[in-house]
C-alpha cells in the first residue's frame, strides 16, 4: 500500500489518541437520560430498607401454616407505608398488601387466594386452604441493592433503566461528561442552504445537517458556522468562528482540486502559528479517502470530503467514535455484526470499502446482507435506503454467495445513523 495512504484503523487510533475528555457537570436525574456518567453511581439507600411483602396476603409464621386446614386469628394490618406495630404471636395473622412491611414475629406470607376469612375485621377467624413454605412471598431486605452498591458504572450512556435505577437508590443529580461541543463548516461557492434560490450550478447542501444529526445522536453539541466561500480569506474567517469549539469538522476542500483550499488556508503560512498541524491527509478507504485529521489552534479538525455519501461514512466511521472518546464512554465506539452475502462480490483493491447495503434476516433468523449495485458517492438515495454498511477488506478476495462478512447497522440502539 502506498505509504500516502493510512489504513483506516491506524487512522482511528491516531484521531482517538488526541481527542479531548469532555469535563465534568451535574444535572437533575431529569436530565440525565441519553448522558454518560462521570462517576460511578452508588446507591444511599438499601432496598428494600427492610423485610417486605411480594404479595397482597396475610403475615404468618411459617410454622403455623406448614400444613393445609391451619386456623388463625387476624390482629391487624400492615398496608405498604404503615407497619404494624405489635408482633405476630403462634396462631396471629396480619392482613398485608404488596410492599407492606413485614412484622416483628412473621417469617412467611399466604397469598390471600389460599386463606378463607370469616370477615375483614380484626379479631376475626381464618382458615388456610393451601400449605405455604417458610420464607413464602417475604422479599428480603436489600434483595434489589444495599447502600453503597454501584449499579452504574462510570461511561455508561444512561438509559430509561438507569434513570429509574438512579431513582430509586435515591439519587437525584447524576454526574455526567458534558457535551461535545462540535463546530461544523461546509465549503464551496456552488453550496446553498435549504430552501435558499437555486440556480445553475448550485448544490443543496446536506453534509452539514447530516453531520448535525449525527452529532446530536451521538450525544455531541452541534453548532453550523454557516458555508465557507472556496477563498483562503473565507475559510480563515468561518473557522475563526470555532473558537470555543471541542472539535471543528469541515466538509469540501479536502482533495486535490485548485480549489480544495483547506490545507492551504488553514497552513501556518497563511494562518498564522496558530494553523494547521497536520497529522495526516488521505486515508486507504472508500468511500473518503481525501480525508484530513490535525488540530488547528490545538482543536481537533477532521476535514471529510464533500461527497454526501463520503461524508456520512466517514462520519460514521471516524466522527462517531471521537464523540463517543470525548464522552468516556465504556461501550463499544461502532457495532459489528456477522452477515452472510446475498450476492457474490468481486475482489476488492488495496483500499477498504464501506458498501451501502440491505440487511435482512431469513428464516433462521441469520442476517443476510445485499449491496447496492450502485455505489456512486454522490449518491444519497441508496444511502438513505441502506440500513448497513458491508465492510470489505483491502485486497479482499472475491466472495461468493453464502460467505459471512461484517457489517455496521446504521440505527443500532439510540443512535440512528
């Protein structure tokens, strides 16, 4: 492989290597969902705080109903909230209700379906049809967590779960990472907004709202500079606009057109000290191989080229993780599956693709992958169709029908790509 070409995992490692941990903040646990923990988070309290009812029933000691036909007597009632206060004696039953505390002298509830009682009153005579085993619906204390357990752990992007979990260990503000605050800057003189004057020559941009989408799914920050003219002074004065930023993301003037004006404008010739150091330029992957990664002003810049389809891959594949770097966060950066191919594919070259495809599963419940005929960069239809992306080696061999291959889900979990 050319040495101008870096493979697409070294240039993962190299970008991961130098981004920047988010700091931490505190919000109320009604903010906290889709956030990722700072800390580990402990439980203040134990729970169940003591020896509870899984069943709306009776409070008895277990050997007073080892046997069918047992007679008892009702002395009260242990409602969820409200402990009864005396204790059950040989012969005693207390009415409870799922949750209530247990009572000082039971061990063991019957379920109400199995007691025939003479009336609801106190003092009242009950008949057990059904023999119970000692211990029977009693939900011991710190069955769920005890205090100082930790049931979330540091990097966890917090789920619905999580927040109930955190709720109920009692804790109401939640340590998290704060948002990646990510800068996005298209280029180029034939880019308009959407729903701006069309005319000849004029492209509407869509790079800039994937990227954004993409950025806000992954748990990031996103700000849109606007679009960058294809003049050095131009680019200069829209990335002076990202200051403040965590990461600066452009999109166009990353190839080797007269007017791919990145790297010239962005130079510490033309920029100032403060300009781009660059770690590397052209990666060995399709689509985006004009892909550049430095840091301007010590801010990460990932420059993704101006193909739709390049973009969105490349985000995928490089901008997703970053954020998810920044972030701490524990679980895996991108999700890989096993698929096997609908189709034979050709061998591939020395660069690694990443082939908009469909996913299915068959009747096995085995997912089966096809790729697009199509492949065009520029083509956001099929990508807007495709639900994965088949990932094919360098140098991969030719592949027939039935082999297995990897794939990336686009829209696996809260993150739909």
């Amino acid at each position: 492989m050319p040495s101008d070409l870096l493979p697409v995992e070294e240039a993962l490692t190299r970008i991961l290597s130098t981004m920047p941990l988010m700091p931490a903040e505190e919000v109320p646990l009604t903010e906290a969902h889709g956030r990722t923990a700072a800390a580990d988070i402990a439980a203040r309290r134990t729970q169940p705080p003591e020896a509870v009812s899984a069943m709306d029933g009776y409070a008895v000691r277990g050997v007073d109903v080892a046997t069918a036909g047992a007679r008892l007597k009702r002395i009260g009632t242990a409602p969820a909230g409200h402990a009864f206060a005396g204790t059950v004696g040989p012969g005693e039953a207390v009415r409870i209700f799922t949750g209530g505390a247990l009572p000082a002298g039971a061990d063991t509830i019957v379920i109400q379906e199995d007691v025939i009682a003479s009336t609801e009153a106190d003092g009242a005579a009950l008949e057990v049809t059904e023999a119970s085993k000692t211990g029977a619906f009693v939900r011991a204390a710190g069955l769920d967590f005890r205090e100082g357990d930790v049931r979330i752990r540091a990097g966890k992007v917090l789920t619905a779960r999580d927040v109930g979990m955190a709720a109920a260990m009692n804790v109401p503000w939640i340590e998290v990472r704060r948002r990646p605050r990510v800068a996005i800057l298209p280029t180029g003189d034939e880019i308009i907004r959407p729903g701006d004057p069309t005319g000849p020559n004029k492209i509407v941009s869509s790079n800039s709202y994937a990227l954004a989408a993409l950025v806000r799914a992954c748990g990031g920050e996103a700000t849109l500079l606007g679009i960058a003219p294809d003049t050095v002074d131009g680019i200069q004065a829209m990335v002076r606009g990202a200051r403040g930023a965590d990461i600066l993301i452009t999109t166009g003037g990353a190839s080797v057109g007269e007017h791919d004006l990145i790297r010239q404008a962005l130079g510490t010739d033309a920029y100032g000290p403060d300009g781009l150091e660059l770690d590397f330029w052209k990666i060995a992957m399709r689509p985006g191989k004009p892909l550049i990664f430095g840091h301007i002003a010590r801010t990460p810049l990932l420059g993704l080229p101006g193909n739709p389809v390049s973009t969105i891959v490349c985000g995928t594949i490089f901008l997703r993780p970053a954020i998810a770097t920044m972030l701490g966060r524990t679980e895996p950066h991108t999700t890989v599956l096993k698929a096997r191919l609908a189709k034979p594919l050709k061998q591939n070259d020395r660069r690694q693709d990443y082939l908009r495809a469909v996913y299915r599963l068959d009747e096995n419940g085995e997912a089966v992958a096809e790729v697009f005929e199509r492949q065009d960069s520029s083509m956001l239809a099929l990508l807007a169709e495709a639900n994965c992306l088949l990932i094919r080696p360098p140098h991969a061999p030719a592949a027939p029908e039935g082999e297995k291959v990897d794939i990336i889900p686009l829209g696996i979990g809260s993150i739909s790509i």
